[in-house]
C-alpha cells in the first residue's frame, strides 16, 4: 500500500510538470516577446507614445509578472528612454496620453524635467487629456502636458486641477468605542504616522505640516507650468482656480492649445515628425538595443525604493509592483560597487517612506563605507526619502533631490494596541504570562505599558532618535542643535530642504549623474558607463526566484494576476506593506500623505 502511495504521488507531480511545462513555455515566450524588439515594428521615422495612465513605480519592478498586472512603467525608465531617444535620429517625437488624476509630484517633476531635454534636442513633444479630475495632485498631471509643444484636450472634457486636496482617517473615537488603547511614543510633534490611531483630528503641528507640503508641492506645479506655458504664474493660478473648465473654456483661459480626439491628437504629432513616421509605444522602444557606445569611466547605479526591512528578500511576493528595499542585499550592492575597481562614483535613487532603523543603519554604514573608500555617493531621491530613507542617504557625498520630493521627517515613533478591553466584549479573554525580567511582556497586547515599560520604551526611543539626528548633523555638517528644531519628525519638500541644507540641488537622476561625474574628477562632457548593481536579472532568474513556493505560487499566479493591476488591489498591497515593516521594527517610518 505504502508503494501504491508512493507511485500516485509520483504520477501525480509528474502531470503537474507535464500541465505546468507548456504554461512555463508561453510565458517565457511571451515575455521575450514583450521584451524584445519586434521584427515587424516601424524601422523608418517613429513617434515615441508615452501613456502615463497606467501608474508609475520610481524604479523597475524587481519581479517578472509586473507585465501581466499592467506594471513595469517606472520614472527611471522613462527618465533614461527619453535621454537615449532625443539622441537617436528616428525619433522624430513624443506623444503622451495623460492621466485623469493626479500623479505623484516628484514623478511628474522628473518627467517633466526629460521632456525638456528631448524638446531642446529640437523634437516637438505633444501632450493629450481626455479631461482631469480633482483627485490627487492633479496639478502635477497638469504640469506634464504643460511642459509640451502642444497640450491637446478632448473637446467636452472637464479640466479640473484648481489645488491640493489630502484626507486622513482618524480612529481616536472609534477606538475608544470599541475598547482598542493605542499607546504609542513619538518623537516628536510632527512625526504623524501614528496620529490617526491617536487623535479624532489634525493636531496643529500635523496640520501646518501637511498643509506646508501641499503648498510647496501645489506652488512649484503652477510656476512650472506657467514657465512652460510662457504665462505669468498668477493669470495660470487664477485660470485653474476659475473651476472646472470644459473644452472651449479651457482653450481661451490659456489652459490647453488645442481641442480634439487623441486619434487627432496622435496624427498631429505624426505629421509634425515628418513624412513616413509611424508611432511605436513606449514598451517597445525601450526594449530596443541600445546602440549608444558604451565606454569611458564607470558610474555605479544602486537603486532602492519602498520600505526598508532586514534580510535578503528572497521570499518577497512575485505579483503587484510594490517594492521593499532590504537592507542585505541593498549593502551588498555597494559593497560590490566599492570593490569594482572600474566603478570612479555611485548614484543611489532613493525612494522611500522609511523602515526599520537597524535596517537604515546596515546601509547607511555601506554608503559610509564608500565615501571612506574615495567612491563619492550622490544620493537621487525619487517621490519619498524620509525618516529611513533620509537615514540612509544623510551621509552621502552630495544629495539631489525633486522640487517636491517628501524627505525629513527626521524622527522615530513605536508602540502598542493594547486589545483587553476590546476582545472582552466579544467574549474573547487574552492573558499573558512571561519569565525573565520585567519588560519581557512589554509588547503585549494583553496589559496597558507598566511605569517600568514605559520608562524602558521611551528611553529605546530617544536612544533612536538621538542617533540619527546625529547621523544628519555629521552627515550634513550641520550643528546639533539646528538639526533638533528642523528634524522633530517633520516632513519637507525638496525645495524646503534646499533652504534647510538637508539636501543639496533640486533636480532629478540626470542632475545626480552630473554630479557624480564632477565629484569623481571626470569632464563634463566625457561619456560614463551607468552601471547596475546588482545586474538587473533576467526572466528566468526572477521566475525561479518568485516561484520558490512551487505549487502555491503557480496557482497564486492564476487566481492574482487578472486582479493585480487593480488600483484598490495595489493599495492594500502598500498598506500590508508597511504594516509588515511596523511589525519588523519600523520606528523610522513616515506616512504617505500622496
């Protein structure tokens, strides 16, 4: 009987593989196919056409089902796309389909920073709308298609991007209903990540907080764009702020330059590109050899975006496009750089809310590590590096970051639910034993904080913020004592930080390789070699990678990748995200008000 098993079983897996080869099979076939130029694509004259309603990442997604669930558009693809394409004499233009809603600021900044460069390499750039809602920043959107040559809008669509416009939801009163004691330490006023679970409201120092990012992200959009548009900031302001402008409205407020069918939209940026230019998507260019020489001195590329955790990452989740820096193999990566003998300096994009504090220290002390070693570390931060994400890019040689990147939030929170109370009143009993000394059972959600608790947890916390504050003092060559009234958790803009020395230049990518290059003593106008580390992988390397859960993963892969790509889906991706980095010791995490 137990052979009888034995030989089912054996069959059994083997019709597994034999039902599982060809899936195996059409993917790889189909991802090379993505991924590589086709053989029937225009050959002749193109138009690149960028979509930006499908949603960016900062950074390539780091798993190979990113194609299935709609992902894989990142700002450093289209930030290094544009830059290799406004060299390359087929391109003649690019056509950009915009968003509805608003779009991360310091995203848009940056792409709003290459479509610049690729009209001064004189080809014309055309932006359409199919209308823009009052949803996220949407003056952000509207900076893009501002930076084009022409900015079409379909002609009964609604151009809606009158401000800035955030929410949180407060649990206080809820939690006090049902029984829930939040007790959390922060430090200090402006670290706000654990107000909802504190407050029914915004507290003064959270709302002059928020409200001073949202000015600094919403003014420096409109100035943008009224430099795009050669319009006067203040007429652009008052036009925007009129209210919802529909078609014709929109034309004669100055808002957009032309109204149509994106159908008209595209044969207008064909027909500007000259005689015999076909349109080619953005995924299909980019796949394309890129036949620029490769030569001259090594630029190393690091890049690092979500939450920072311990550990390796190998058993990170294949679907969705969340992204999780881990702190082993983010180190790792500049020690390889620092060990490359060809690599002269080292460019890290930064792109994080923050994370665990021994995490941020593990690459911190890596990014230490190569400016002893003579290597400069010119930090890039993308859409968010704050509280860990400013840990670790505090001592670099040089820091650029956007107008409206969100960083600072120098500070430190930590606590507890504690649920006696409320598990009590469905009948649920929860009691704690422990041995050891007195603070074994301090995390229990059992029992409020002891006088001893709380003593030994506010001191761990101080203890924390403490030491980065003197990090960013060491760091930034700024005294102590400036470092403790600007850090006290608050977040910054870019350009707030600029006037703070927290950073050094606004700018995005292109800026931080320029520095680089000036830092590591090459010309300006030498040609570098950007190289990654680690060496970005192949499908096949991540497939095995993602499908370590063998059988599992496989039918996770069927039941979650037709739902992956749906926007409420991806958001409690994020939001289990960080609450995974919570509960792995992220006391240096800082809210995501965009």
């Amino acid at each position: 009987m137990k052979q009888f098993f034995t030989t089912m079983a054996a069959v059994f897996v083997a019709l597994l593989l034999f039902a599982g080869l060809p899936f195996l099979f059409f993917t790889g076939w189909l991802v090379s196919t993505v991924t590589s130029p086709r053989a029937s694509g225009p050959s002749g004259p193109v138009v690149i056409e960028l979509d930006l309603r499908q949603g960016l990442t900062d950074q390539a997604p780091q798993n190979p089902f990113a194609l299935f669930s709609g992902g894989g558009l990142s700002v450093m693809s289209v930030v290094e796309v544009l830059d290799r394409a406004q060299d390359d004499d087929d391109v003649r233009g690019l056509f950009i389909r915009l968003p509805e809603s608003g779009m991360n600021p310091a995203a848009a900044d940056e792409i709003r920073q290459a479509i610049s460069r690729f009209r001064r390499a004189g080809k014309p750039v055309i932006a359409h709308s199919q209308g823009m809602m009052q949803l996220g920043a949407v003056s952000s959107s509207y900076m893009v298609g501002a930076a084009a040559d022409e900015f079409w809008l379909q002609g009964n669509a609604a151009l809606q991007a009158a401000g800035l416009q955030t929410e949180e939801i407060f649990f206080a009163r809820a939690f006090e209903r049902y029984g829930i004691d939040a007790q959390y330490e922060q430090r200090y006023e402006f670290k706000n990540a654990v107000n909802p679970f504190m407050q029914s409201d915004y507290t003064a120092a959270h709302r002059e907080a928020t409200l001073g990012w949202m000015n600094s992200v919403y003014l420096s959009a409109v100035a943008n764009a009224a430099s795009d548009r050669d319009l006067d900031r203040t007429v652009l302001q008052n036009a925007l702020e009129a209210g919802p402008a529909v078609g014709e409205a929109a034309r004669e407020r100055g808002l957009v330059d032309r109204l149509g069918q994106v159908e008209e939209a595209e044969q207008r940026a064909l027909t500007r590109a000259g005689e015999g230019a076909e349109t080619v998507g953005f995924a299909e260019y980019a796949a394309r050899p890129d036949t620029r020489r490769q030569s001259g001195p090594v630029i190393a590329v690091i890049e690092a975006e979500g939450p920072i955790i311990t550990g390796t990452g190998g058993s990170a989740s294949p679907f969705g496009d969340a992204s999780t820096i881990y702190s082993d193999r983010t180190a790792e990566a500049i020690y390889d750089a620092i060990e490359d003998e060809e690599v002269r300096a080292i460019v890290f994009r930064v792109s994080s809310p923050g994370g665990s504090d021994v995490a941020s220290e593990q690459i911190l002390a890596a990014v230490r590590a190569a400016v002893a070693a003579g290597k400069p570390v010119v930090v890039s931060m993308g859409a968010y590096a704050a509280s860990g994400g400013y840990w670790i890019s505090s001592e670099a040689s040089h820091i650029v970051a956007q107008p409206s990147t969100l960083t600072g939030s120098i500070g430190v929170y930590g606590g507890k639910f504690v649920l006696r109370e409320a598990l009590a009143r469905f009948g649920v009993d929860i009691r704690s034993l422990s041995v050891g000394g007195e603070t074994a059972d301090m995390f229990s959600p059992a029992d409020e904080f002891s006088a001893a608790d709380r003593a030994a947890f506010s001191g761990w916390m101080d203890s924390i913020y403490e030491g980065f504050i003197q990090r960013v003092s060491r760091g930034r060559n700024i005294p102590l004592e400036r470092v403790r009234e600007i850090a006290r958790g608050r977040v910054w803009t870019g350009t707030e930080a600029l006037h703070l020395k927290l950073v050094d230049e606004l700018g995005g990518f292109h800026e931080a390789v320029a520095r680089a290059k000036a830092l590591a003593e090459i010309e300006a106008d030498e040609e570098v070699q950007l190289r990654r580390f680690p060496a970005q992988q192949g499908f096949w390397e991540q497939f095995g990678l993602a499908m370590g859960g063998g059988a599992e993963a496989a039918r996770a892969l069927i039941t979650l990748g037709a739902i992956a790509n749906d926007p409420d889906v991806q958001a409690a991706v994020r939001d289990v995200q960080r609450a995974r980095a919570r509960s792995e010791g992220a006391h240096v995490l800082a809210d995501e008000p965009l």
